[in-house]
C-alpha cells in the first residue's frame, strides 16, 4: 500500500490549487478512511477558492466524494474495509447545540464541512467521520454518483422547501438543478428553466431533460409559478423571482452564498409571498435522497477529469461551459465525458 496521498491544495484565497504529496492520513475514532474514486466539483468549491465561504487554510476542497473504506478507526460500526460510500458538505456537528437537539442539524453552531474547515476529496485519499458518511445507490457509477452528495441533496432539500407546488422555475440550470428537474418531473411536476441570457445550449439542455419551457432569466416566465428554486448566486434573480411566483408562492434560495439582493417594491412580496434560504443539510436528507435517486430514472451528465486537471475543470464550470457536472477521478490520466443513465 502507498505510504502518501496525491491532494490539490488550496494555500492562498484566489489562487490555483496546488499539487502536493502528504503523508497517508490515519483515522482517528469514528472516522474511515477512504481510497477517493471519484469527487464532484461543486459552486461552492468556487466558492472557497474565491474566499466567500470561510475555510481552514491550506485545505484540500471537494465535498462530492464517492470512495471506499480503506482503514477504519476506533469505535466505527456499520461501515466495513471495501465497502463503497458517499462523503458530503456536512461533516460532522456538535450534537449538543439546540438545533442537533431539535433534529435540525444543518444549523449546527458548531459544525464541520468537508472541504472547507476539514479537508476534502480532491485527493486520492480522505478522512470522514463514520457516522456523517451515506449510501450510494447501487444503480449508479462511480463518477455519477458524486454530484448526487451535494448538487442532488441540496436540490432535493431545496425542492421539499419550494412545498407541493406543481408548477416550479428552475433559476440557473447547471450541476444541481439538471437533477433535481428529473426529481421534479418524476414527481408529476411541470418545470420551468431560466438560464443566463441567450445561454441557448443550457436552454436545450433543460428542454432535454423535460422542462415544459426554458429561456433567459431576463424574461418573463410564461406561467405563474407556484415557486421558484434560485440556484446561481446572483441576487438580482430573487426579485425577478418573486415576480414569477403567484401569491402565497416561496423563492427557495439554494446556494451557499449569493451577490447581494437589490431592493424590490413591497407589492412584489406582498401576497404572503415568501423567500427563504436552504442551509447544508442533514443526514436524513441525505438517506432519504438516496433512496429515491436510483427509483426516479436520473441521468447524471458529467465531465470526468483527472485530479491533476482540477483548475482546468474550475475554469471551465466557472465560464460556463459545462453541461451538468464536473468531476475529478484521481486515478484517471485523460479527461472524459460520460453521461449515466440508470
């Protein structure tokens, strides 16, 4: 067994991730070590890198992490040597504060992240905690199983906040929301894509994946909408949101971080009209995710680069000019694009 692990590191805010040789991680009690088989590229990677997210510098991003137990610490139950596991933003919380008492353990005050205050995936090896750790449905692959840790969780939270709405815009269609469309539209409901104006191949996309209408988020939506899910991080998109949705409609804002919210008249809100937020999520969320992702039918459209290509597949997800989702593979030497259907 090698005695090191290959990471992309992040030193410095702004700066390229680095390529560094570290000694072989060991786990601590309750943690497991697993060998990476493959890691998503999520927004809020861009996010860290870019220093809207506080972070533990140096660290090594990724919180899409799909790998196999290689090493288990003291007192780990449940997961065994070689079994295939799925590691996500949320790392490990408190257990004490109000929220982990009130069974809303995404708000943790005192929480741990992957990728951000612990290291994460864009490594061939990581450490996890056992018990923050989730399934993989068996039905997909290695590569497209990963955007499913994050991209997929926080949509599918995201879609039970929009409520039971039949008629739901999508604000921003890249990784997450390419998934959650297919949830939605499995679910029986009607969706409506608004992408960057004049993105007419991510409009095609979205009309691909079965959105009854896709356009520029500068346009009108064709429909009153029962509630909207902003997935890019502009905050001039809740306004037009709010604009969008019918009276006692919700504006679901997903991402971690967003652009500051121009001011709106009151008669926009008014209507019992809602905007909230999503914040990480919880370890139910997760379960309950995974065991409808493989009954639903999702086809999860990636680019497979290898771990050595990190900042060129950051570029790139940054100018747009990805379909669905990036993902790393530490033991892949060309890129690849692969499209999974179960």
């Amino acid at each position: 067994m090698t005695s090191t692990a290959t990471v992309m590191q992040l030193d410095r805010v702004g700066q390229p991730l680095r390529r560094a040789q570290r000694p072989l991680p060991e786990p601590g009690k309750g943690e497991v070590r697993l060998r990476v088989l493959a890691c998503g590229i999520c927004r809020t990677d861009l996010h860290v890198i870019d220093g809207e997210v506080q972070a533990n510098l140096p660290i090594v991003p990724g919180h899409e992490i799909v790998g196999l137990v290689d090493a288990r610490g003291e007192d780990v139950e449940g997961l065994e040597i070689g079994q295939r596991i799925g590691v996500p933003w949320l790392g490990r919380t408190c257990g004490a504060c109000p929220y982990c008492h009130g069974g809303r353990e995404n708000l943790c005050d005192h929480p741990t992240f992957t990728g951000a205050t612990r290291d994460g995936g864009f490594a061939t090896h990581v450490i996890a905690d056992a018990a923050f750790c989730l399934p993989i449905p068996e039905e997909f692959d290695d590569v497209s199983a990963a955007p499913l840790l994050c991209a997929g969780l926080i949509g599918y939270r995201s879609l039970a906040m929009a409520g039971e709405g039949r008629k739901i815009g999508l604000y921003g269609f890249g990784a997450s929301a390419h998934i959650i469309a297919q949830v939605a539209r499995w679910q029986g409901r009607e969706l409506y894509a608004f992408t960057r104006p004049g993105d007419v191949r991510s409009q095609e996309f979205a009309r691909s994946l079965g959105c009854a209408w896709a356009g520029g988020s500068d346009e009108p939506s064709p429909v009153e909408l029962d509630a909207a899910i902003i997935f890019a991080a502009v905050g001039a998109l809740v306004p037009a949101a709010l604009k969008a949705v019918h009276k006692g409609g919700r504006v679901v804002c997903a991402g971690i971080h967003m652009s500051d919210i121009p001011s709106f008249p009151y008669d926009d809100l008014w209507g019992e009209r809602a905007i909230m937020s999503v914040a990480n999520l919880t370890r139910e969320d997760g379960r309950d995710f995974m065991a409808i992702a493989g009954k639903a039918g999702i086809r999860i459209t990636t680019t497979a680069f290898p771990l050595e290509q990190a900042n060129e597949a950051i570029a790139m997800l940054r100018r747009g000019e990805l379909d669905g989702a990036a993902v790393l593979v530490p033991d892949q030497t060309t890129r690849a694009c692969n499209t999974f259907a179960p």
